[in-house]
C-alpha cells in the first residue's frame, strides 16, 4: 500500500512540498544560528587559498593555519572597527539634521497645499515625522553595535571550522580519500567551494571599486558620512541587482537636507552611472556562467533566503542558491565534464 502511494506521481509532489515547506520553517526557526556558521564557513572558504599557497612554499601545516588563522582575526577585526565607526557616527550626526528635515517637510506640505492637494493634514506627512526619522537612525546604530558583536563570535567560528576542516581533510588523506566522501559529492563540495571562492572574491573587489568611487564623489560633493556611505556601499554590493538602491538613499536623502534637490540629483545619477559600470562592464568579464541567475532568479533568490535567513540570506542568497544548485540539480554528466580540481577548504596536498 505503502509503495503504491509513493509511487504516485501527485502525491510524490504533494509529499515534496510538504518535506520542502517544513525544511524552510526549520531553517527559518534556526537563522541566529545558522547566520553566524554560513559566514564563518564562507570566511573560510575564501581563506583556503591562502593557505594552499603558503603550503606550496613549503610553510608547514600548523603554521600556515595560524597565519590564515591570524589574518581572518584582522580582517574581520577590521571590519568591526568600521561598523563601530558608522554607529557612532549616525548617532553623532543625525540628529543634526531634524530641524533641516522638518523644515523640508513643511515647505513640501505647504507646496502640495498650493497646488490643490491637501498634504499637510495626510497621514503621509504625519508619517515623516524628523523625531520618528532620528529614531530609526538610532535603531541602525544598535543594530550596527549587535553586528560588532556578531563579528566576533564569526571570528571564532571561523578559527574553530578552520582547525575542524584541516583536521578532517587530514584524516581523510591517510584513510583514502573515498573512505570519507564519495567521488560524486566530493566532486560538488570542491564546485561549491570554489563557486564562493569566485563570487565573494570578485563581488569584494567589485564592490570595492564601486565604493571607492563614491567615498570620492562624496567627498567632493561635499557630502557627509562619506566613509559611512561607502561601506554602506561595499557591504550592499552582495546583494545584486537592488543592494545598490538601497545603498543610495541615504546619501542621497543627506544630500537633499545638506544641498537641496539639484545635489541629490546628482548623487542618485552618479549611482547608476557607478553601478551600471561595474555590474554590466567589470564584473561580468569575470564572473563565470554559473552565476548568471537571470533577474528574476536572482531577485526571487534574494527575496526566498531573505525571509528564511533575514539579512544574511540576502547577502549570501546567490552562492546559497549556486550551492542548492551544485547539491541537487547538477547532471552527472555536466559533473564529469568540469575539471577535476580540488580545493578542499583549509588544506593542502
């Protein structure tokens, strides 16, 4: 009876939805902890390489996991130091600005009020309150003050899935490399480690590119928080297609209070120009076909692993999705034609 039941083609597709719907609810239920573990395993995959090079000239295996290990600990280290620096300076600066935005919002209300449109006794002029605005500065610092802490506990799992993985590969050596992970899934954990390794490299120097441009453009348009914006910008370039939306209002909003409408203009502009330039020309010449998700793959990627994972998944939503991809949906034949190359996370032949 069993067997007759599974062997139905709608109720296999009902069961698998069902499977897919509880897998979902479980992985969103353990977000806070999976969020730190994906990046800390991402942290190391991009810090494999280093240490495959330092092993080739002749460092030995202890050594150079310490020297990964020591370099993971400044970056992200690093890291934590800037996002320190943009809560501190949201908090010290924002306020500032409440007279300029209320005063904003009355002259756009009085405006709207001449031109027959009753605005300034709607409800969405009452929604852009300065005092409400200053709040939500204030709640992105907090939450910019809980990533520091985040970031630290990210350093240590990255240390410790450093020694686990090094540890483990070691292990596998001297019993065969078959004796641990068979062929066929060694074959796609390598694709996958790779496919992180390609996207996060080429996506931080991209992104550093773009974010150095517009710590430049602030500067010389004279706009504030100009280090603020452009981390804002690196960090926003992971999420494809609509990071850099995002990493736009902010300055440009600071913009409109500092300058008026015609400087805002010109940074919402600069934007496109700056994003056009490296998503359509620079990246492309580097990224490779696999991650050519289409746009609505790829915003419906982030929209999927945003809601299962919050903002963690849509920074990792494409390699998640490559990696689901590389796991279940990749031929055996496409498999064999790849290149056999190894590049076991955190260790070296």
């Amino acid at each position: 009876m069993l067997t007759t039941l599974v062997q139905d083609r709608p109720l296999r597709m009902l069961l698998g939805a069902a499977s897919l719907v509880v897998i979902v609810a479980g992985l969103r239920s353990l977000a806070s902890v999976l969020d730190p573990l994906l990046l800390a395993g991402v942290v190391v995959a991009c810090a494999a390489p280093l240490q495959q090079r330092l092993r080739r000239r002749g460092v030995g295996r202890g050594l150079s996991m310490a020297l990964v290990a020591l370099t993971v600990v400044f970056a992200l280290a690093a890291f934590a130091v800037l996002l320190g620096y943009a809560g501190r300076a949201l908090v010290v600066t924002v306020p500032q600005y409440q007279d300029r935005l209320a005063a904003l919002v009355a002259s756009g209300a009085t405006w709207l009020d001449a031109h027959g449109i009753e605005a300034s006794q709607s409800e969405l002029v009452k929604l852009v309150n300065p005092a409400r605005a200053i709040g939500i500065a204030s709640s992105v610092a907090q939450s910019l003050a809980g990533a520091v802490s985040v970031t630290l506990l990210i350093v240590l799992l990255s240390i410790l899935l450093l020694i686990e993985t090094s540890a483990f590969w070691r292990r596998a050596e001297r019993a065969g490399r078959g004796a641990t992970l068979s062929n066929r899934w060694e074959r796609r954990l390598n694709a996958i480690a790779a496919d992180v390794q390609q996207y996060v490299w080429i996506t931080f120097i991209t992104g550093a590119m773009f974010a150095a441009a517009v710590w430049v453009v602030m500067l010389l348009l004279g706009v504030d928080l100009a280090a603020l914006w452009a981390i804002l910008a690196l960090v926003l370039s992971f999420v494809p297609g609509i990071g850099f939306v995002f990493s736009m209002i902010p300055p440009a909003m600071l913009a409109l209070l500092e300058f008026g409408p015609g400087r805002a203009i010109v940074v919402i502009v600069l934007f496109i120009l700056f994003n056009s330039v490296v998503d359509n020309v620079i990246k492309p010449r580097f990224m490779k076909e696999g991650f050519d998700l289409g746009p609505f793959v790829m915003f419906t990627a982030i929209l999927f692993w945003a809601f299962v994972l919050g903002p963690t998944g849509g920074l990792l939503a494409i390699p998640l999705t490559t990696a689901v991809r590389r796991l279940f949906f990749t031929p055996d034949e496409e498999e064999a034609a790849e290149p056999d190359v190894v590049v076991a996370v955190a260790v070296a032949p």
